[in-house]
C-alpha cells in the first residue's frame, strides 16, 4: 500500500491570517497527494508581543478556515494537517493553545494541544491536555506532535506506542539541529517522521529575532532522508511511501524494538 505525502514549507506573514490560508490552500491545489503537511501556526505567524495580538488571531477549531478545508479534504478526497492558534472557552475565560489539527475526508480527525512550549510561547499558550493519540485513516495510521515537542523523545515515542506509521510534526524551528534530532526519532522508532518546517524571519516587541530554519525533511524508518527541503525558500514536495513498513519493529532475527524495551528501569 502506498500513499503520497505533501510537505508544505511555507513563509506564513505575521497575523495575516487571510493571506496565509489562501495562500497554503493555492499550494494544496498546486499538488496532487494523499496527506498535506503545513507548518506549525501556518495561519497566524509565531512572535507575539503580547496576549491581546494571540487573542485577536486565534481561533475556536471550528473556523471559517477549516470550513474551507473541510470541504477541500471532501471534495479531493485528501487529509491536511497544519498549525493554528486555538481559542478555547474555558470557566475563567478563553484559554490559548498552540494547536494542529488532521482534517480528512470532510472530518475534524485530530485536534493536538502542543504539549511542550517553547520559550515565550510559555508566556501566551497554555500546555496542551490533548495527550497523543493517533487515528487510523485509509489504512494509515497518523500520529501528530508539534515542533519542540522533538525536544523530549517521549513524543515520538508515545506516537510509535499507540501504533502510528507516520508522525506528521508541523514546526516552526529556530534551534539549528531538531532536523539531525528528528533522524534519530524515526530511526529509534522505526516510524516515518514528516517535520515541515516554514521559512522567513520574525521580530518582535520583546527584542526577538527569530529566523526560520526551513529545511523541512521527510525520514523513513531505516534512516533514508526521502525529502529534505531548502532552508531559505517556500517550497512544497511529494514524495509516495509504504507506511505499512513502519508497522515491522524487527531489528533482526534477535531484536523487536518495542517489545525489547525495559520500562521498569525507565521513568
Ligand atoms: C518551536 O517549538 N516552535 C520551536
């Protein structure tokens, strides 16, 4: 069984939220695949400068955006993951989560709350209470993590755990080595792993300044870099796979990955 992925590295404009949908859904439309990747916040950009800019932009995930996606995977018959700002109604008031969501075949499949946040994100995002999970569709089994959830293995992990073939992992990276990071993920895995990263540079009031680092990249369980993409420059590429091979956790005749571990000697 095969299907063909699309990572979608992009160069979202800051709180352009209109431009940045139209523009990945012209990507979209530009490609033929099966599972679309976009960055992590393809819709708002990333560096706030305070609560009132996240509190403007973010959305509840049911979106006239995602209304638009829902009936583009409806109609191609295609799944689409990317990132977004999410408002959620909480008892105290709306609470913001750095979200991604798999939308496929006309359904809200995965909604992931972006467990591990990153530097200033910490200031404006709550810590997801999504947990990971993954879903099964068309006989692919699709797991989601966000960007510096790389940073603690226990993601990947708990994603190859509950059975996924393909861990989809929208991003917005600025730290030069989660591309090396994310060999070794797929690998110790044996899962394929789509990080799609965006391209550009963002400042904000705080005196950041935050350089993308594209290179967006597709590994395969035995380590193959099947895309890698450039570091500087918009960029969407396909590539077909068999997801089934990451269902094989045989390492030889000697050493099945997952059932090899000890989790007694592990916290
Ligand atoms: C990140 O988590 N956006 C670095």
């Amino acid at each position: 069984m095969t299907i063909t992925l699309a990572l979608v590295q992009t160069h979202p404009r800051f709180l352009a939220l209109e431009k940045n949908h139209a523009h990945a859904v012209e990507l979209i439309d530009s490609t033929d695949a099966d599972v679309y990747v976009l960055p992590e916040l393809y819709l708002n950009g990333y560096a706030f400068s305070n609560l009132d800019e996240l509190a403007r932009t973010a959305l509840p995930a049911e979106n006239r955006y995602f209304d638009e996606l829902l009936a583009i995977s409806m109609e191609k018959g295609i799944a689409i993951c990317g990132g977004y700002a999410e408002s959620a109604r909480g008892d105290a008031g709306p609470t913001f989560f750095n979200s991604a969501f798999l939308i496929a075949d006309g359904e809200l499949l995965v909604n992931y709350r972006k467990t591990h946040l990153f530097f200033r994100e910490t200031q404006f995002f709550t810590a997801g209470d999504t947990g990971f999970s993954v879903v099964e569709w068309r006989d692919v089994r699709l797991g989601v993590m966000i960007c510096f959830d790389w940073f603690y293995p226990e993601a990947a992990r708990a994603l190859a755990l509950a059975g996924a073939d393909v861990i989809l992992h929208p991003s917005n990276l600025v730290l030069p080595y989660c591309q090396k990071a994310m060999y070794a993920r797929a690998v110790e895995n044996r899962v394929f792993i789509a990080t799609v990263n965006r391209v550009g540079r963002e400042t904000n009031t705080h005196g950041d300044d935050l350089t993308f680092t594209g290179a967006s990249q597709l590994v395969s369980p035995s380590g193959e870099y099947l895309v890698t993409l450039p570091i500087d420059s918009e960029e969407v590429r396909t590539v077909e796979i068999d997801p089934t091979v990451a269902r094989s956790k045989q390492i030889n005749e000697f050493n099945d990955l997952l059932a090899g571990r000890r989790p007694e000697f592990y916290r």
